[in-house]
C-alpha cells in the first residue's frame, strides 16, 4: 500500500551538489527506519544514509561530510542533500522504508539515477 517515489536525480559535474527527494504516500513516521541505497554498474546495492523516528541518522563512511538526510514531516518526504559529488557516486538511488507493524515490511522507490561526470 505505502509508495515511495524519488525526484530529482539527473548529471552533475564533478564537485557539484544534488539533492535527492523521497515522497512517501503516507506519514514518513509510520516507518521505523527510512534511507537512501544506491546501486553502481556491476556492483552490489549499498545503503548510503539511514534516519530513524527518533532522528539517528547514519551514514555510509564513503558519503560521510558529503551528504546529508533530512525530512519533512508536513510534506512526507526524505531528502538526500549530495555535496562534492564524485564519478565514484554515479549509481542508481533508490529510497528505502522499513515498516515496524503487521505485517514488518521494506518499501522501495522504483530509483532514481545520478550520474557525475569526471
């Protein structure tokens, strides 16, 4: 039932800044967890940035002090601010949310690609 749809992807130059959006159909607090993974040509999917109901956030030691998760309660939506993009973060993003309930459940958007040009 619950939709995740992600925006804003496209080709950045090197250094340069995108950010990321994650609409979800519902409350964004009706998840225990939501983040962002993202997956390279011929490599597996990695997670990136996690931030729970409570507010830890995590993050992915490659993405570290470049990219920052945030949300917006009134809009129901996850962002991924992408700082210093690097060729090496040219992937598939795709927005994740693990549901705590009746059933426990992930959902995932259809993804979104980045690409950045050397």
């Amino acid at each position: 039932q619950v939709q995740l749809v992600e925006s804003g992807g496209g080709l950045v130059q090197f250094g340069g800044s995108l950010r990321l959006s994650c609409a979800a159909s519902e409350s964004i607090f009706s998840f225990h967890r939501m983040g962002w993974y993202r997956q390279a040509p011929e490599k597996q999917r990695e997670l990136v940035a996690t931030i729970t109901s409570y507010g830890t956030i995590n993050y992915a030691d490659s993405v570290k002090d470049r990219f920052t998760i945030s949300r917006d309660r009134a809009k129901n939506t996850v962002y991924l601010q992408m700082n210093s993009l690097k060729p090496e973060d040219t992937a598939v993003y795709y927005c994740n949310g693990l549901h705590l309930g009746v059933p426990t459940y992930d959902s995932w958007g259809q993804g979104i690609q980045v690409t950045v040009s050397s």
